[in-house]
C-alpha cells in the first residue's frame, strides 16, 4: 500500500502528466483524481468536456480543475435522484466545494481562469484567436496550467482522504 504522502504526490504528477499531454483541466483533473484512486466514472468525466478555460475556453469563468475537482467530490458526497427533496442532503457537498475553493483561492488569489492567466502569465489570452493562443504557448500557459491542475488534483484527493469519502485501503496502483 502506498502512503498517503506518496498517493498525494501521485495525484499532483498525474494532474501535471495528463494536462501536459492532453489539456482540458476540467477532465485532466478528474481522471488525475480517478486514477490516484484507483476509480472511474465515465459520465462524470464526460460531464467535464466543455469546462475547460474558465468554461468553453473564455476565461471568464472559474478554473477547469477547481469545477472538475468539484465534480468529483460532488460525485463522491452526493444528492441522487432519489433523495433530490432533500435540500440538506448536499449540504457536505457544499462544505467540501467550499472548503476547496478556499484553500484553491488562498493559493492562487482567485478562482477566474483570467485572473489566473494574469497572475501566472502576465496577461489574460483569448484561445479562440489563434494568434493569441500561439501568444499563450510560448507564454508556458501549459507549464503554469498544469501545475495548477496537479495542485488541485492533490488538494482534492487530500480533503477525499481527509473526509473519508476514499478509504486509503482501496487506493490502487
């Protein structure tokens, strides 16, 4: 069994490794999450494809991974269809969102895509102009974003941990 050092650590390589190699920090973070548990669920990580960018790449909406990071602790604390009456019943669900856009927050300032873009690159790039997205990789926009992912990734499997929604024991390789 791995530690809980090293499966954190595994979390945040894995957020950096799949945002380098495939980009969407929505889904890259979800399957970083997955895959340091050793779980999956393709409709969740489906529900991610258009997250990325601040939503539908215009920056103007929260960070991918803080959402998609979001969607899994959601996943894993969930209101399902048959208790939806039950408005406390997403009520850890909230606590946990909140505690981790807090943290995501206290570390990066905000949780917008653009102000993220401006502290971490200087600038806020428009990825639908293809100019400004060659402007955003020359900028090392991948080398900020999936640090960013690989920090969540981590933030999100240690609160999962830390609120026994995992339990250590079924982390796999």
């Amino acid at each position: 069994m791995d530690s809980r050092r090293e499966i954190l650590e595994k979390a945040f390589e894995l957020g950096q490794k799949y945002e380098r190699e495939y980009t969407g920090c929505a889904q890259t973070v979800i399957a970083a999450i997955f895959d340091t548990l050793g779980i999956w669920n393709e409709d969740v990580f489906r529900a991610a494809s258009g997250l990325a960018d601040g939503l539908g790449l215009t920056g103007d909406g929260s960070c991918g991974a803080l959402v998609g990071a979001s969607m899994v602790i959601s996943y894993m604390s969930p209101r399902e269809k048959e208790n939806f009456s039950d408005q406390m019943r997403p009520m850890k669900a909230y606590f946990l969102v909140k505690k981790l856009h807090d943290r995501f927050v206290e570390i990066y300032g905000s949780c917008r895509c653009h102000d993220l873009q401006r502290k971490l690159m200087g600038r806020t790039f428009n990825l639908w102009d293809k100019r400004e997205l060659k402007e955003a990789s020359k900028s090392g926009m991948l080398d900020h974003c999936s640090k960013v992912v690989g920090t969540t990734a981590k933030l999100a499997v240690e609160m999962i941990l830390s609120e026994r929604l995992f339990n250590l024991d079924q982390c796999r390789d």
